[in-house]
C-alpha cells in the first residue's frame, strides 16, 4: 500500500472515531479522509501538481499539515516538510535544492515565505481548510502510485553544512511505520501527543505515520511547551509522546507536575540522544512512571535503529539498547567495515527496507554514506559491554583531539549530569596552541552555584581520566536546539568563537 491508502482505509473501518484533534477542533476519519481528497484534486486542478512535483509544507502541527501531508502523495507527488523556524535565505535554499513547485503555508507560520512569494514563488495559505476545499470534489484520485515511488524529501538539519535532501519511498516510510507501531504496541485506540514537529523525521515518520497505519488517533499542537504536554495528557487522555530528552527534563521541573493526572500515558519515548542515569531517575520520579522507551536512529534511516526498554534503564539508562528494532539490523564495524570486539570503539551501522534511497541530487554524499552491502553509516562513534548493550560515544565530526588523544564528547555530558545542579549541557573543541584542541563545557544550570567550574571540576575528578576534564568551563541560559530538541554544536562554536 502507498502511504495515503492508509487514511482511506482507516475512513471506511473506522469512519466516526477521531483521527486529528487540536487545541480547538476535533476531525474524524471519514472527514479527513475527505479534506485529503479534496485538497489532492484541488492542488491538480488549480495548481497544476502532478505525479513526481515536489510540494514544500511550511505549516506547524495542525489539521493542514496532516491534510497536505496525504493529499501531496496521494498525487504521486514528493512532500518536502521544512522547518519553520528557518530564515528566508535557509527556505529559499531548500525550495531551490528540492524543485518545489508550489509552498503551503498559514499565517502562523508564513514570515519567511513572504518575500519569495513577493518574488514570485508559488504558494497556498491554508488558514481556513473549510472555506478552501468547502463544495470541491471529494472522490479520491485516480492514480497508481507505487510502493518503490518517491513519496517524501526530508532534509537534514545541517548541523555540519548546508541541508541535505533525504529521498524516501512509499515502502520504506510503511517498514518505519510498522517498525513503531510494532515496538510501541500502536493501537486503534491508541492516542499520540505530537508536539515535537511533523517537518522531522521522528514525529512525521514514527508518529505520524506508523500511528496512520493502526488507525489511532494524533493529538496534535503548533508548539511545544511543559504547560500544553501536561494540559493535554490530563485533557485527551494520551497514551504515547515521542520528545527530545530536553523535553522531559524541561517538563520535570515543571512546579505542577505532581498534581496531574498522567495515569493514561503507556509509552513515555525520547530520541535524539539518551538520557543519562541521573536525568533518567529525575524523569522517572516527576512522571511517576517508569514506561520510559529510548530509540536511536537517524534521519536516513528513516528514522529506525536501536530501543532500550523501561526494564532495560535500571542498570543502562544512557544506552541504546542493545539490538536493533524491528525490519533494522545494527552492527559496529571499524574503518575496514571489519566487526570490532566489546569494549573496542567503532562506527554504527544500520540496514533494513526503511533506509533511504539517497541524498537528493547529491550521487557522492550517498555514495559516503550507503555501503556497497546495503548498510548505513550512521557516523556514531559507540561501544558495546559485555552485555551487549551499545553506549554511544560521539560524532565522528565531534571527536576532540587534544595531544593526539580522542576525546569523546558524550562521555563527559554524562558525566556532568550526575551533578544535580546541571540541567543540560554540550562539549565541545577549541582550538589551543599546544594541544590542537582543548576541552569547553557549556552548561545549563537549575540552580545557581557560586564556583560552577570548581565545583563541577571536582565532581568529574572521580568519574572521569584528567586529560578528559574541561579545562574551560562556560554557563549559559540555554543552549541552542534545532525544532527537534538537538543541540546545535556548530551554532555553540560560531557563538563563542
């Protein structure tokens, strides 16, 4: 099946159960089953969009988003979702990159769009859906639309250069979905808070997606806050959220949280990076669950990868488990691709149907990235123990090499938060005159210290070897994050360069 067959089904079994509901307005199946195809006949008809174009969604998590999301390839055509917290010239390169031929958007999020819709690029606000599409054409659209089509180009955040087009198809997005709704135990009456934004790939292809394929309902808002997960856990009676770790440490210190009714959620899921021991008891004792779920993955991955379960965070909270999820396989190999043995650093890797077909337009960035053998590299520097458990210990591009050593970055993060005080922190080189690079710690505190970098200092001297230990040390209000709650370590460098 495409991806769309997915809401036509789900119209026909269950027609009167909800399937999107936000803030203000709640939509069932045979309705967005409808606004689907209605909108698909209006983009062909009116728009000239056609099986292969490339439509941009600039839209926040909404009912338009979901709408254009499955009429664009209900079309045969590719959805492009940005980000919208992009400035002009990042939108207009990816419209550019990508071939767009047409821009949805709405008022909420429309202010970078502006001056190239001045300019002449196509675009549609779809601030008002029911006066848009009220009385057009409902019948579905004729069209074969494969499962090996080209359906969705997510781009990458561009956290080492320029974003890259990621190229998926309809059957790959369907063995990502499943893969989810296999490991989360998706129901029909399963009911999915999506806060973290649908233009990522976690939400979009993990939330958005796999929840479509079982028929459970998206609760969904524009943003994310602590007050609005907590409201709408207690008001819809959610059962899964997906959140970057700062999500829930944000959400835990939360002055309410004690008082809320959170008794209906089954699957507590943070991706993006782990949650180190500390940071995992303090969400676990905020929550008062222990239904915390970890999954690794990456974008080009679709996302899938590894999952660490609730009974697996006792003794290896801030692993990724230690095997891979279902339709993925895993392996760590050295630079030969050649298995290395526990306890010895090596480099992800990941196969399986959800992988991406390649980088858009970009034959030599696929080609360093997907092995001759179907495999995936991830660029993950990790570890696996005796148990066989995997511990991720960087970046490639984020080693720090001072002496001649390999510093990991993780390494110390993790161990900067088993200090109470640190709410959130990132390692990262700078450049030094003898050693090459030195170690900087920027830090988020919950509370204030009087000597932050002796006191954190002497904290790591029993956790951590002394060539390992900052030797600069830097508090901030916060740290820079994508949409998706990932820390930006080259906008940190560019900020105190």
């Amino acid at each position: 099946m495409n991806i769309p067959s997915y809401v036509a089904r789900n119209a026909r079994k269950y027609p009167q159960q909800e399937a999107v509901v936000e803030p203000n307005a709640r939509h069932t199946w045979a309705e967005l089953n409808q606004r689907v195809n209605q909108l698909a006949n209006y983009l062909h008809d009116e728009h000239g969009v056609d099986f292969g174009h490339r439509v941009a969604l600039l839209l926040p998590n909404n009912f338009a988003f979901i709408v254009s999301y499955f009429a664009v390839q209900r079309l045969g055509a590719v959805v492009v979702p940005v980000n919208v917290r992009l400035a002009t010239p990042e939108l207009e390169y990816i419209i550019e990159d990508s071939g767009s031929d047409l821009v949805i958007t709405c008022e909420l999020t429309d202010a970078a769009i502006k001056p190239l819709a001045d300019n002449g690029t196509n675009v549609i606000w779809m601030d008002n859906i029911d006066d848009l599409l009220s009385g057009l054409d409902s019948d579905e659209f004729e069209l074969n639309v494969d499962q090996d089509d080209a359906c969705a180009l997510l781009y990458t955040s561009g956290t080492t250069g320029k974003p890259k087009g990621v190229l998926f198809n309809h059957n790959a997005l369907s063995a990502v979905g499943t893969m989810f709704a296999v490991e989360m135990e998706y129901k029909p009456t399963s009911r999915i808070l999506s806060l973290m934004p649908f233009t990522h790939s976690a939400p979009l292809n993990l939330c958005l997606v796999g929840g479509t394929m079982v028929g459970a309902t998206h609760v969904v808002a524009p943003t994310f806050t602590p007050d609005l997960l907590l409201d709408l856990v207690e008001k819809e009676r959610t059962t899964h959220f997906f959140g970057a770790p700062v999500a829930y440490l944000l959400t835990a210190q939360h002055s309410d949280i004690g008082n809320r009714d959170l008794s209906s959620m089954t699957h507590w899921i943070y991706g993006g990076g782990p949650l180190a021991s500390e940071h995992t008891n303090l969400a676990r004792k905020a929550f008062r669950s222990d239904k915390f779920y970890c999954v690794y993955g990456l974008t080009e991955a679709g996302p899938t990868g590894c999952v660490l379960l609730p009974e697996e965070h006792g003794a290896k909270a801030g692993s990724i488990g230690k095997r891979a999820a279902y339709n993925t396989e895993v392996r760590l190999v050295d630079d030969n691709n050649e298995p290395v043995p526990a306890g010895e650093p090596g480099e992800l890797q990941l196969t399986g149907e959800g992988i991406m077909l390649g980088y858009w337009q970009n034959p030599d960035a696929t080609d360093d990235t997907l092995t001759g053998d179907g495999w995936l590299k991830t660029g993950d520097i990790a570890i696996q123990d005796e148990d066989g458990y995997y511990w991720v210990k960087d970046r490639q591009k984020d080693i720090i090499i001072s002496g001649g050593v390999n510093i990991y970055p993780r390494e110390i993060e993790d161990a900067l938060a088993e200090h109470p005080a640190v709410l959130e922190s990132a390692v990262i080189g700078v450049d030094h005159p003898e050693w090459g690079e030195t170690v900087r710690a920027c830090v988020v505190l919950n509370r204030e210290l009087s000597d932050p970098e002796a006191t954190l200092k002497e904290h790591l001297k029993p956790l951590l070897a002394d060539y390992k230990i900052p030797r600069q040390f830097m508090v901030m209000d916060e740290l820079p994050h994508n949409a998706n709650g990932k820390v930006l370590k080259h906008e940190l460098r560019e900020l105190l360069d």
